[in-house]
C-alpha cells in the first residue's frame, strides 16, 4: 500500500491529465479527474474514508491510461484506482449493485452480457467440428453475443492464413468484470479455474480479438495468479505477423475511413503501425482522430464504466464519434465497436462502426461474399 501513496503524493498539481481525461472533459468535474481520483484514493488508502463521491470516483474511470502518457511523473494512476476499488470492497462500500448483477450473469451464464449459451456459436460461418492446437482463438463475450463481426471474422481470415488454432464450444468468459469491480478474491478463483482448464487442454497461445480479454489474460492474470504459462496476443498482432511479408495477399478495397487506436491496442501495447500498415495494404485511405496513437481518443466503454454510468459511457462516445472526418470508423476493439456503435445509433450521427477483420477479410475475398 506504501508503494500506492508514495505515487499519489508525487502528484504536483501540474494539470497536464485534465486536458486528455475522458470523464473530466464531458463532466468537468475535477472528483472525476486523475488528480481528483488520486486525491480520493489517498482518503480512500490511508484513512479508509470512503465517501459516496470516492466509490463513483473510483468506478467511473474507464482505466483507459490516457493520463499515464501525460502524467511527467510516471503515476500508475490506472493501477491506483483499481487498488482503490479493492478497498472499497474490502470496505464493504462495492462493487456497485450493476456489477453484482454483471457477475451474478457471468457465473450464472458463463457471459457477462446475458447472452444464451445455446447460442453462442451462432457467429460461426460451418458447423462446429472439435479440433485440439495448442493455440486457443478466444472470442470473449461481446464478440460471441453482441460483436458477431469480431468473432466471424476473425475465425475466417486466420483459417484463409493457415493459422492452427482451436475454439471452444462452451469457452466462457475471462472475468475482467469481476477484477474490475475490485473482487479481487473471486477473480482469483475464476482465473485459477480458467487456468487449470487451458493447461488440461494443452493451451500455450491464446489470441484474443476482445480487447478486454487480452488485456486481463495478460496482465490481470499474473497480477492476480502469479506467472503464468501463457503467451497472449491480440488478433492484429497475429494477423500482421503473418501478412507482413505477403501483403500482396490483400487486395485494394479503396475507401477512406478513419482509424481508432483502442486504448489497450495503441496505448499500452504499442501496437499502432501494424494496423495501419494492415489497412493501407486493404486499400483503406487511413484518415485519423485528432489524438491518435498513444493519445488516442477512449471510447468510454471500458473498466466497467458502460455497465454502471451508461450516459456518461454514451457521453464519451458521441464527443469520439464527432471528431470523425470519415463516415466509417475501423476499430480493433468489440467494447469500442459495440459502444460507439450503440451511440452512433442512438443519435443518429450517420456513421459506420466496423471490427478491423472484417476489412482483412474484405480484402482477402470478394467483399461480397462469405
């Protein structure tokens, strides 16, 4: 915990976070600000004061890191909150009741988005045929319910490369809701679970084209678990490793569209050349968002905010979605295609949401036809 305050009090007031924070620039409320955030996590640590501002503080910050790219002392202000929603558990103050019922659905279901599980597969373009690889192609919820896209195509354009990977009939769900919401004894347990299972199968590999999934694989399991015997990739990275030398693979689609770094792909990894280069080898005049790259724009849907403060989510999302040049907006993430997706329709803006694989597959084959 020492560690936690000793970043917090490095904190110089400087402001530079205010002018790339999601929440605070559509609330202009400083409690939802990362240095609001970091002044409430220190109530929250050090003296166990646990407002009612402090848990909506705490649970309405998207996690998206856009103030650890700016913050000139280096605070893991990200991992702070998630350490301040710990102690709001152990408080007895969380999670929020919408995350409860998130995580009641999720062990209930196997999903975090209610979905049925008899129908889970209904993406998948051939019957389901039980094969075993050591490389496990993890949809995760919103690809298998909600983002079908994401899920489709993907399985299409690795199979058209030659990728061996195995899927799962009943795959379940990673559990970052349940991490998320500062449960953190639960998510050990559902984690270990998930672990023991991959480890049964033979699983060494696991590509994720959830970003939530890969992120909470790759980090929220060691953080959680320890080491784990798990190598975790996004499904761009493993589509542009393959691709990179054959990009004549792909053929000229030829339209303008505006690229969206999700913040875990671009931020954190990255990973923001290779998908472009993948969309300019499609034929995708790349136009781009006024930040972009490691100051990309969050579309307001992760950390368990959409869950529990969906206007201010929706908020988030139509200031993103009004900074397009481009009628279409390609995005390698299914929380940021469902979200500003949902917003997009919601008001009506006239765009098009669209997972990047389906532009590869496009590419790949006549865009008319699967």
């Amino acid at each position: 915990m020492n560690k936690w305050l000793g970043q917090i009090n490095k904190c110089t007031d400087c402001d530079a976070c205010l002018a790339v924070c999601p929440t605070y620039e559509v609330t202009g409320n400083l409690s939802f600000s990362p240095k609001g955030r970091l002044r409430i996590a220190k109530e929250v640590l050090e003296k166990k004061n646990i407002t009612e501002t402090a848990v909506t503080a705490s649970y309405n910050c998207p996690k998206c890191g856009s103030c650890e790219t700016v913050c000139p002392e280096k605070i893991e202000i990200s991992r702070i909150v998630a350490e301040t929603r710990n102690a709001i558990v152990e408080g007895g103050k969380g999670p929020l009741p919408a995350h409860t019922k998130v995580i009641e659905t999720l062990l209930e279901k196997g999903n975090s988005v209610n979905g049925d599980p008899g129908k889970r597969l209904e993406w998948l373009p051939e019957p389901f045929q039980p094969h075993t690889s050591a490389t496990l192609l993890f949809m995760g919820c919103l690809p298998s319910y909600l983002v079908k896209d994401a899920s489709k195509y993907s399985y299409l354009v690795l199979k058209k490369l030659g990728v061996d990977f195995m899927i799962l009939e009943d795959e379940g769900c990673c559990g970052t809701y349940i991490y998320e919401s500062g449960e953190t004894a639960r998510a050990r347990e559902y984690f270990r679970k998930n672990m023991e299972r991959f480890k049964e199968l033979g699983i060494t590999k696991l590509v994720a084209p959830c970003n939530g999934c890969f992120k909470c694989f790759k980090y929220f399991y060691p953080e959680v678990l320890g080491p784990i015997d798990l190598e975790v990739l996004h499904i761009v990275q493993v589509i542009y490793d393959k691709i990179k030398g054959n990009p004549h693979l792909l053929k000229k689609i030829d339209r303008k569209a505006t690229y969206h770094d999700s913040c875990r792909l671009g931020r954190v990894e990255n990973c923001t050349e290779e998908p472009r280069k993948l969309l300019r080898w499609c034929g995708i005049e790349v136009k781009e968002l006024p930040r972009a790259r490691q100051n990309g724009l969050c579309c307001g849907s992760g950390g368990g905010i959409r869950s529990a403060f969906k206007e201010l989510s929706f908020d988030i999302a139509r200031n993103l979605l009004g900074k397009m040049e481009t009628k279409e907006l390609i995005t390698p993430c299914p929380f940021c295609t469902f979200n500003l997706g949902y917003t997009n329709k919601q008001t009506a803006l006239n765009r098009e949401i669209t997972y990047i694989t389906k532009i590869v597959w496009e590419s790949m084959n006549d865009a008319s036809g699967v």
